[in-house]
C-alpha cells in the first residue's frame, strides 16, 4: 500500500485550513510555503479540493481557502476518498475465470481501513492534534500527537 504525496499534501493543507479563525482563509501560497509543496503542484491540490467539495477559495486580496464544511463532519475516510477514490475498494476485482481465494481477505482489509479512516474528524487530527492508535484488539484510541512527530509546520 502506498501513501501518494498528493494525498499526504492534501491532507497538510486541510489541516491548517482547519485550525484558521472564523471568517479567516489561507492562500495556496502560503500553505505551500509552510509544508514544502510545489506551488504549482499546490495549486492543482487546491482545485482538486473545491472540486470535490472539501474547500471553497475566496479571490481578492483577502481571499484564500477555507473548509466547505466544519471540520467536526470531514473524517480522513472522506479526504482519501475524493483525494485517491476508494483506497482498496475499487481495486478488489477477482477475475472472472479465476477468482482470488484471497479476495474475502483484502475486502476485510478494506472494511477494517474504512473503519479506522472513518473513526477520525480532521477536526481531531489538526485542531485538537489527536493521532490515531490502533491497540492490538483492534480498538481505535486517539492520543495526544506527539511534538517531534508534528508537521514541520513554522510557527508564525
């Protein structure tokens, strides 16, 4: 499984959009700035993102992004999804002639990331800076991120 830089991108500008102000935006430019993206590539992620409904972009002087909707009602399961489309999902076909026997396997795999994507608001992730654990009963824990771990995000 691997984890595209668009999708990783995407995730870093949403969340600082996350933790702005009321009434406040943030201009691709300076999430750009802040996260090492190509601004270009930046850009393309912000289009993508209204697209698909996550934000909405202000033009002007005063103007940027911001989210669509509260952060409270955007999990990570919705970000992949318009980002990447159906993690697994999509991509679990047996053929026809010879079907997997392993196919039941990876459709639980997929119901179980669902899950665990599902279970996290990018309110928890960016604003109150819940990361995501997963105990080995399969219990899904938010704990405190830890500040090495964090973004590299400048501190303004």
């Amino acid at each position: 499984m691997e984890i595209s830089k668009k999708l990783d991108y995407s995730l870093c500008m949403l969340s600082e959009v996350a933790r702005l102000g009321e009434g406040e935006t943030l201009s691709v430019r300076t999430a750009a700035e802040r996260h090492g993206i190509p601004y270009s590539f930046a850009r393309t992620i912000q289009h993508d993102l209204v697209r698909s409904g996550l934000l909405v972009t202000t033009r002007g002087p005063h103007g940027g992004m911001r989210l669509a909707r509260d952060a409270r009602s955007i999990t990570l399961l919705d970000v992949v999804r318009n980002v990447e489309g159906n993690f697994l999902g999509s991509d679990i076909q047996s053929d026809d002639i010879v079907p997997s026997r392993f196919e039941p396997l990876w459709r639980q795999l997929d119901l179980l990331l669902q899950g665990f994507l599902g279970s996290v608001t990018l309110e928890q992730l960016a604003v109150d800076r819940l990361m995501p654990t997963v105990s080995a009963g399969l219990d899904i824990r938010l704990t405190p991120l830890p500040a090495a771990k964090e973004e590299g995000v400048k501190e303004a």
